[in-house]
C-alpha cells in the first residue's frame, strides 16, 4: 500500500503497474498452491459431504454448517449421501471435479477411503474430517479433525453406571444399542463404556447390537432385546434416538422406562432432554453438533495456507435428569 506523498518516479510507477498485472493474473487464475479455482466472486468454495439425516443429532449438525458457512461468507456446496458411502465418495470426487477450494466430509464409518483421499490430495485440494474419523494410516491425506472424544463420551456414561450401581449386590444385566456398525462413534463409545464399567464385575452386557443411530433401528432392536432377556436392568445406547425409539418398546412391554431399565444415551439433542426431563431416561453424555463455526475457521486458515491443529476436539458435558430440566429452556438444539 503506497503511503501519501510518495514520489513516484517513471520507473516506479512501472514497477508497480507490472505488479499489479501480476497479481491480477493470479487471482483470476485461482490460487495455485491448490488445485482450486475459488468462487466466481472470489468466495472460498467448501465442498461438504454429509452423512444423511438419519438424527436429530445429525439434522442439527447440518443446519450449524450451513448456518456458520452463510455467516464466513463460504460458498458451500453441500450433498446428502443418504447414509450411503459410496454416495461420499461420489461427491468428493465431484468436489474435486469442481475444483472447489477446500473439501470437508463426515465419514459414515472409518475405513474405505485412502483412494479417495489421495485423489484430493494428488488435485493438491485439502480435507477437513468434521464429526467421525477415518482409519487411513497416512495422516497427510486430511489436514485436521475436528469433532468430539467418543471413548470419553461412552466412559462418562459407564462411569455414572458404575457410581449408580456401586452397591448392587447381584448381576446388573445391560443391553446396548451400537450406532452405525464401522463408525467411529459407535466403535469408540462401546470402547469406552466397556472400559468404564469393568470397574465393577456385577455389572454385564448381555446384549449388545446395532440400530444404526435411528429412531426405528432403536425400536426395532430394543423388541429383539426384550424377547430375548428375561432380566433387562439397563439400556446404554450410542445415542438419544436410538434411546428414543426403545422407549416405544419398553413401554409396549409394560415396562417402566427410566424406572424398571435405566435408560442412559449420548448426544443430548433436545427430544433426548426431554426425556431425560420427564423422568423416562435417566442419563446423557452430551456430544455437540454445532461444528459450523469452527469448520469455517479451519476452511479459511487451510486455504490461507495456514498451519491448522491436527485435532480439535469439541467441549461437552454430562446431564442428569435435574440438569436436563434447568437447561432444556436454552438449549440450542
Ligand atoms: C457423533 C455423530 C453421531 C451421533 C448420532 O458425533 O456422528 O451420529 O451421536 C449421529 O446421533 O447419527
């Protein structure tokens, strides 16, 4: 930037107009250090491949990317995979037809994706993992991960179970409803609920399969649970709608939920909280969907070339059922 009352001598001016053509051409041609384009108006453009809306978790998560993307002033692309993975691979490798800026997905489960990733890479286009990891062994293949500690999520909820249980004197017998069978969180949850509770041998799953995160998954599982286990004392399930529609089931079976089985979930979405509130779940680790804003923060710094964390994990809680009750009127989803 000149200052006022610079002399410009004939050369100088030169200088600068021979500047100025250079760096007009580079703009106009994109940035070169990556294989990108930009927008026409000079907008970073995000390439988003999501999971689906198979959630309420999900739903909520979709909305603060696309909220936060609309708030940076990214132009995002955005597609819905229908729970499908070879649906992702289909977008990123359009992502990466497009040329767009930066490409950031959340992988439906761990594997199958080094091929994919190393397309992006080799089109010199960056990827940010947003919600669930991947498993590819060559850590160059994303810039960042940006999401929540899933074995911690499912630690806090055995570790409640264990200080609810602690004087239990015979078999407490519990069911488990997996998420997406290969996903991380599911993975990862069962990891850290399993660990937490071998603090206390009473405590024992009997059952444990997945209802792939949704509300009818969850119902339909939970019916298998019951006709199968005479004594059902708990239910940990991977997240709330799961939790959610086994509440259906219970309670077809004349049961108590939240009395008879101790019903205790992840996510903390608000249908979840309500349930905990009114008594029919009994305990949630909370796993935050609000991504948005901190993806629109690492899309700019990696397409400014900046050096962007490896990992950045999210901040959550836990609740009880008066925790539930003081925070349902603020939650924001
Ligand atoms: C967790 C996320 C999970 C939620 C589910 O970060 O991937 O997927 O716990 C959602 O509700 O379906």
């Amino acid at each position: 930037m000149l200052k006022t009352g610079t002399t410009i001598t004939r050369r100088g001016l030169g200088a600068i107009l021979a500047a100025g053509l250079l760096a007009t051409g580079l703009a106009a041609c994109g940035n070169s250090d990556t294989g990108s384009d930009g927008g026409d108006d000079g907008k970073i453009v995000l390439g988003f491949s999501q999971i689906g809306a198979e959630s309420g978790w999900r739903t909520a998560n979709t909305n603060s990317i696309k909220e936060s993307a609309a708030a940076a002033g990214i132009e995002l692309k955005f597609d819905d995979a229908q729970g499908k993975q070879e649906n992702q691979i289909k977008a990123i490798r359009n992502f990466i037809q497009q040329k767009v800026d930066v490409i950031a997905f959340s992988p439906i489960k761990e594997s199958g994706w080094d091929t994919v990733l190393k397309e992006a890479k080799d089109a010199k286009i960056p990827v940010i993992l947003t919600d669930r990891a991947v498993d590819s062994a060559d850590k160059s293949l994303y810039k960042s991960f940006l999401g929540s500690d899933f074995v911690k999520e499912g630690r806090l909820a055995g570790e409640w179970l264990v200080e609810q249980k602690k004087t239990a004197t015979g078999p407490v017998n519990i069911v488990e409803l997996q998420g997406t069978t290969g996903s991380a969180p599911a993975i990862d949850r069962k990891e850290g609920f399993a660990t937490a509770i071998a603090a206390n041998p009473n405590l024992k799953i009997v059952a444990s399969q997945s209802g792939d995160f949704t509300r009818a998954g969850g119902k339909q599982v939970m019916e298998q649970f019951l006709k199968a286990n005479p004594k059902i004392d708990v239910l940990f399930a991977h997240n709330d709608d799961m939790g959610l529609g086994a509440l259906e089931a219970i309670t077809a079976a004349g049961k108590v939920p939240g009395k008879d089985i101790t019903i205790i979930t992840i996510d903390a979405v608000k249908d979840g909280m309500q349930a905990l509130a009114d008594g029919k779940f009994n305990f949630i680790a909370e796993c935050s969907p609000l991504l948005g804003d901190q993806l629109m923060d690492l899309v700019k710094k990696v397409k400014a070339g900046e050096e962007v964390p490896a990992r950045v994990e999210t901040q959550e809680g836990t609740f009880t059922q008066e925790q539930a009750k003081a925070a349902l009127p603020t939650r924001k989803y």
